[in-house]
C-alpha cells in the first residue's frame, strides 16, 4: 500500500509514523503557522494511514469553516480584507492538532465512496471497457444494500444481497432491464432457466468481496461483514462444462459455415488445439510460427490479448489436420493483422462474439444439449489427451494449466522441447473428419 505525501515514518532508532499537513497561504497568518506535523505513536502502516486521514478531514473542514468565518466578518466589517491579524478561531484547529483523534471516523465512509475510489483506481489498471461490467455490478449491489455510513452494514445485509441475488434473473445489466430498478424488476417472479445460475451469483459476491478487501488494506475501513457469503454448489468440477461428444465433434467441423469463415477457423482451430474461445478469436497472423521447424500457435499476451493466467502463454505445435487445411498459408495472407479481423472485442474481451455466434451455429445443426458451449470443445480436447494416456505435464502444457503439482513437473519441465507436445496434439483423433471443400480453397 502506496502511502499518501501527508503520512511518513521518521528515521530514528524507533521509526514512528508522522502527519505531516501544509496550512494554506491564506491562512497562514491567522493559524500562525506554515504547516501542522504531528507524531502518530504508531509504526503500524494501516493504522497511520487511517489516523492521516481523520486528521486531515477534520483540518479540512476546519480550515472551510475559517474562510467562512472570515469572509462573513468582511463582510460585516469587523475586519479588513487583506489586513487579517491572528484570529481567535486559529485555536479551533490548533486544538484538534493537538488532541486525540478528531471525530471523523472511518465508519463514516459511505459504501458509495467506496465504490468510487475502488472504480476509479480500477479502471487505471485495467481500462474504462472491463471496468464498467464491474461497476454495473457495484452500483447493484449499492441499490440492494443501500447507501449508507460503513459502520451500519451487518451480516444481514450480506444476507439480503445474497438472497436477491438469488432471485434476479440474466442479464440483469443488459438494455432488457436497463433504468430498472431491482424492486421493479423483481415484481414477477424468475423461473430457475431465467436466474442468475449458482456459479454467476458466486462471481458477483467475489466481485464485493474483493472490493471490500481492496478497502480494507487500503486503510479505509478496519473490516467488512461480507466475508464467506460465497454459495457452495452441487456440481462437480467433470460436470460444470460438459465436453461434446466425437459425434456432435464431427458434425460441427463437417458443417462449418462458409458465411461465417471466422468463426469457423475458430471452431476448427480448438478442436485440433484445445485453446480457450478468447484464445483463439484474439490470434494474430504472427502468432502462426515455426519454431524449429515445427509450425506452431503462440500463445503470448502482446497488443492487445490478455492471458488468463502466467501458464496459459505457450507454444503449442499445429496439428496435421491444421497444416493440411491451410492455416499456415492463411496466416501468411494475413500478414501485420490479426488473423480473424472481422471479429471485434467486447468490453476487450475476444471471446464475447464468438460463443455468441457459436451458440446459434450449434442450435442450427440440432446441437441443444444444455451447456454445451464453446468451452466443451477444450475440456472434448484435454478429454481426448487424458484418454491417450498423455502425460499430465503434457497435457497441461498444450491446455495452458499449471504442469502438476510436483516441483519437477513445476519448475523443471523443459518448455523448449516441442517434442513432446506434438506427440500430445498428434493423440486428438476424432476419426474420419470431411471437412467442407470450401476450407481447402487458397
């Protein structure tokens, strides 16, 4: 935690934090003095973060109120403009200088505060576009708990929030339900298909949790009552992304769409690679290379692309159907653009388009099984390597996990050598493939 210019710890035998606050100019003469340093009596940082910021509240407030006073006595003529001796109101905040803490309390924060600066100093890190989906959360969260000083949240508004959580339905955010309000929108009642499901609740609790944690270290608050409001859920990890079978494999690749090139290049592309829908929509035509000879994808986080996690940046090699069907030479004609250019991000999210797209393309060729999103094309993938009895370091290797939990498998796997990994890609077989003539056209 970066400390504010107003707060910093001496340099003595004992260090001891300090407040330290400059005095106006125009002040300066009544208050009779140029600055107000103080020590804190503490070498705890989250504790002098939170004395410097009620003292420099109330010194604030004090300091509005004297220019107040002043100009009313100008006003009244009791004294002359330009011509301010010491005043009797300079002892006000000499005193609070002085005394024990003011009466400015953290709990006096109101939770929209919070959200302002959290908001803000999120969307230094991370951009206006993936920001706003968390704020609209917030700003959620904010109309179901109410505005109100931090000190007055109880576990009964964790509860609230949770609850109606429970109730609303998807998409709460979308234009459907924009200028709604949750009372509004909660008149009728959702059925279970309409709700938010288990694992989308979750994410929004995670969401509060880790601002109200961000408060807390950051010295705004001392603790939060939201802690461990996250819901257990009765499916198993096997069970949460349901991988699609060789069958429903084969009829999405022998009847990829010509009208929508991208979005099968896309298809086509995870199924003989395994990456993840943002993956692979955000590939750049460079990012088609041969490394030693071998021509593989590189999975990289420049320009614009984001990784999910420091495991998932890769090499993994092209496997023989990729090379026959002609990804290299489509790369090569594409040379210094991304190598799907009519897929646009969302929110700089790549993947928001495709599973979109995905969803209607499945649905058209009679694939409506629930859950069965572009996502299952990766875990039919790691399914097939695991199947083959690929190793498990290998197969965290092309899917971009972490390569087990032994330190040799950790740290000491060779990443460099390709050979390996082709042996993983060569093992995804889904039987005989036709793929459509159209894929063969140069």
């Amino acid at each position: 935690m970066q400390l504010p210019s107003y707060c910093f710890i001496s340099k003595g035998r004992r260090p001891v934090f300090y407040w330290r606050m400059r005095v106006p100019k125009d002040l300066q003469r009544i208050v009779g003095r140029t600055e107000f340093k103080k020590s804190l009596g503490t070498d705890n940082k989250k504790s002098a973060y939170r004395l410097c910021r009620q003292y420099t509240n109330a010194a604030e407030n004090h300091f509005a109120e004297l220019r107040l006073k002043l100009f009313r006595a100008t006003l009244n003529g009791q004294i002359e403009q330009g011509n301010v001796d010491h005043h009797r109101d300079a002892s006000t905040v000499i005193d609070i200088i002085n005394s024990s803490p003011p009466p400015v309390k953290p709990h006096e924060i109101k939770m929209s505060e919070l959200i302002k600066l959290y908001v803000n100093e999120e969307m230094s890190k991370r951009g206006k576009h993936i920001t706003s989906g968390l704020e609209n959360n917030l700003m959620r969260f904010l109309e179901i708990v109410e505005d109100k000083p931090f000190s007055h949240y109880t576990v009964e508004d964790r509860q609230k929030y949770r609850d109606v959580l429970l109730k609303i339905p998807k998409r709460i955010n979308g234009p459907k339900y924009k200028n709604r309000s949750i009372k509004n929108i909660l008149k009728r009642e959702y059925s279970r298909e309409e709700r938010l499901s288990i694992t989308s609740v979750n994410k929004r609790l995670i969401d509060v949790a880790t601002f109200l944690n961000w408060s807390v270290n950051n010295g705004l608050i001392e603790s939060h009552p939201f802690k461990n409001a996250v819901l257990k859920t009765q499916k198993t990890d096997d069970s949460e992304r349901p991988s699609l079978t060789d069958h429903e494999i084969k009829k999405l690749l022998e009847n990829l769409p010509e009208d929508h090139r991208s979005l099968s290049w896309c298809i086509l592309t995870t199924c003989f690679s395994g990456l993840r829908q943002s993956e692979v929509a955000a590939l750049d035509s460079a990012d088609i290379t041969s490394r030693d000879g071998i021509w593989c994808l590189d999975i990289n986080d420049r320009g614009d692309k984001r990784l999910k996690n420091k495991n998932a940046r890769r090499i993994i090699p092209l496997h023989p159907t990729l090379l026959s069907a002609g990804l290299v030479e489509l790369a090569q004609s594409r040379t210094g653009q991304k190598l799907f250019p009519d897929i646009k991000p969302y929110r700089g999210k790549y993947g928001h388009q495709i599973s979109k797209d995905f969803a209607k393309f499945r649905k058209s060729i009679g694939i409506n099984g629930a859950g069965q999103t572009f996502h299952g094309i990766r875990h039919s993938v790691i399914s097939k390597l695991w199947s083959a009895g690929i190793p498990e370091a290998h197969t965290a290797a092309v899917a971009g996990h972490q390569r087990g939990e032994r330190e040799s498998n950790i740290r000491y796997a060779k990443k460099n050598d390709l050979r390996p990994i082709v042996t993983a890609i060569n093992a995804i077989d889904y039987g005989d493939i036709r793929l459509p003539s159209w894929i063969f056209q140069k």
